[in-house]
C-alpha cells in the first residue's frame, strides 16, 4: 500500500484510509468478529490510518476501534489513530475548551491508548468559526502540548470554513483538514481549494469516497442528506456499471485516489471483503490506470448533479 506524507506533520499514512464509522453500526450493524476481521486484514494489507470520532454511534465506534486494535496486537508506533471532539450524539455541539479537554481523555480512554495522532474539531460549521480560531484550536494547542494528541485538525462539510480558520489561526497552528464528500466522482469542489491548503502546510484527508453510500451498489443509508436529485443521479451511475459487469464502488474509489496532493481517502469500510476490494482498488490504480472509458461514461450520467452538496450547520455572519 502506497504511504503519502501528511502535510507538515511527518506521518506517513497509507492512501486508503480506514472510516470506523461504519464500526459505529451508522451503516447497520456489524458483529463484533467481522469488525475485528476488517481490522485486521486492513493492517495486514498495509492500511494504517484510522479515523473515528465519540459521535459515530454514540461513542461505539470508538470503543469498537479500540477493541479491535487491541486484539490485532499491532505496535503503536505502526498505526495512526484520529478522533475528534466537539459534536456528540446524545449533547448536540460543544466546542468549549472545557468539554475538547474532557473529551480528549475520554476518547483515549475509549480507545485504549495513551495519546491520538491526530484530534479534529468535529464539523465545526455547528458552532461559531470565530469560536473555534479563538477557543478551540487553542485548547487543541495546549492537549498538542500535553502528548494526547501528536497533531490537531478541524473538519466539516462546507469548504469556506478552513480559509476562514485557517486565515485567521496562528500559522502552523493546525495541522491537518478533514473535508468529505467534495473529491469523489460527483463533487471535485476541493480541488480548486488544493493550493491555498498547500500554500497554509496543512495535510488534507478527504473522506467518504463513495459519497456516503450514494455510490455503492447498495445505495445509501436512510439519514442521507443528499437532494433526492442527487441521489437518483447516483442510482443511475451504480445500475449503469452494474450492467456492464462493473463496480461503481471502484471507479470511485480510484478516482479520490489519484490526486497525490490528498494524503489519505478515508472510506468506511465494515468488513474484510469491503477492505480487500478497496485496497485492491487501488493496488489495480496504480498498476493499470482507471478505466476511462467507463469514468467518462458516469461522469456524463453526473454531470447535470456535478458539485451538489446540501445544507450543513449554522449560517455563519
Ligand atoms: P464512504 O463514502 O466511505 O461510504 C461508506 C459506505 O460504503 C459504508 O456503507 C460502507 O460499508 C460502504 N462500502 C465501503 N467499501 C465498500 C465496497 N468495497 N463495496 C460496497 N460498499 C462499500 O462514507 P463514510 O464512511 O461516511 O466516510 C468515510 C470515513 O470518513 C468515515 O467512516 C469517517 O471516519 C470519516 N468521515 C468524517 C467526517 C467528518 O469528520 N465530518 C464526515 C464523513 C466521513
């Protein structure tokens, strides 16, 4: 598995990605042993970027996380391991110095582990931005400081946020964005926000590949929130590659993978089949190329939905 550096921070961190909000049950439930399994054969493959957050079950993908790391047996020092603070399931939004802290200790102990690689702010459109330049990050800053976090990082679905904290942060004082559903098939917003987050030496993880679902053969989830337009655009695309005998699961995932400036493509994945099939994904990427012919063809069926995005968080001033 390809390893890419991850902005200024000197991680190595393998292009694919693991989401553990599946280990959630977000997408349905997933036995303990096949969350283990998936684990396990996504080390074995050479994934060891982790990603979860306490919201993603209400604390259970974590815990899950944790336990499955655990039982892998895998050194610390060859994985790393990002949570988030700040959005809750049962709580709602809390992004106040007081409750980052809390929630650092309690996602690590959570986890099992001493410290995280990384710690994001968790969709901070929910929250005031001037709130989290002036509280958040600083409060970030000072468990950086204490050695539960090695790094920190924000996260959220509108790109305007990161210009907006990242312009008005002290520079170099986050590390890391997370930014998901903007570099896939259907949505390549991100691109064009590529060079100012280079120009800002932050490390760029972009998640959910497969558009949360909406380009699986399975469709999504029920709590999507795509426009129904959307979501039938992205129905069309998968029965079209099915019907040619192909897999719009891969096609996807070989597409957020094969911009280098992007350190790692977060999918969420619940089982060792879904990692096998990923990770050959992008084995097949880097030996053959893409298919073409076939990407050409989805991105005409997407091309009357290319960018849309849906309403997230609060209307900033
Ligand atoms: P995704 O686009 O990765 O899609 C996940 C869905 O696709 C799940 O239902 C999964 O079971 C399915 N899937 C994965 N591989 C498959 C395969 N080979 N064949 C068929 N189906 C397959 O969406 P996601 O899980 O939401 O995003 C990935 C990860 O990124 C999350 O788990 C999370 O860790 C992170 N994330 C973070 C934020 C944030 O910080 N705000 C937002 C979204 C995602």
């Amino acid at each position: 598995m390809e390893l890419r550096e991850m902005g200024g921070t000197g991680l190595r961190v393998s292009a694919v990605g693991f989401g553990a909000s599946p280990l959630g049950n977000v997408f349905g439930d997933v036995p303990r042993d096949a969350a283990r399994a998936a684990v396990r054969r996504a080390l074995d493959l050479g994934v060891n970027f982790f990603d979860t957050s306490p919201y993603y079950g209400g604390t259970v993908s974590e815990s899950v996380l944790g336990d499955c790391l655990r039982h892998a047996a895998v050194p610390r020092d060859q994985v790393v391991v990002a949570t988030k603070c700040g959005r809750y399931k049962d709580e709602g939004f809390d992004f106040s110095a007081a409750r980052v802290a809390r929630s650092v200790d309690e996602s690590l102990a959570r986890l099992g582990l001493d410290y995280v690689d990384i710690l994001h702010a968790h969709d901070i459109e929910f929250t005031s931005l001037d709130q989290i330049v002036n509280e958040t990050v600083p409060a970030l800053r000072k468990i950086k400081e204490s050695g539960k976090a090695r790094f920190i990082g924000i996260t959220g679905l509108p790109l305007s946020i990161y210009p907006y904290v990242l312009d008005r942060a002290p520079l170099g004082s986050v590390d890391v964005i997370l930014s998901y559903c903007h570099y896939g098939i259907n949505d390549t917003s991100l691109v064009d926000l590529l060079p100012y987050l280079k120009s800002k030496g932050v490390g760029v993880i972009t998640a959910s590949p497969l558009a949360m679902g909406l380009l699986t053969d399975n469709g999504p989830p029920d709590w999507h929130p795509a426009p129904e337009h959307l979501k039938s655009a992205c129905r069309a695309a998968a029965e079209h590659c099915s019907k040619k005998g192909k897999s719009i699961t891969k096609l996807a995932m070989q597409y957020s993978l094969m911009n280098n400036e992007i350190s790692t493509v977060l999918v969420g994945m619940n089982s060792s089949k879904q990692v096998e099939e990923n990770v050959a994904a992008a084995l097949e990427l880097s030996t053959s190329g893409i298919d073409e012919e076939l990407l050409h063809e989805v991105e005409a069926i997407l091309e009357p939905v290319k960018n849309m995005t849906w309403p997230s968080g609060i209307q900033q001033a």
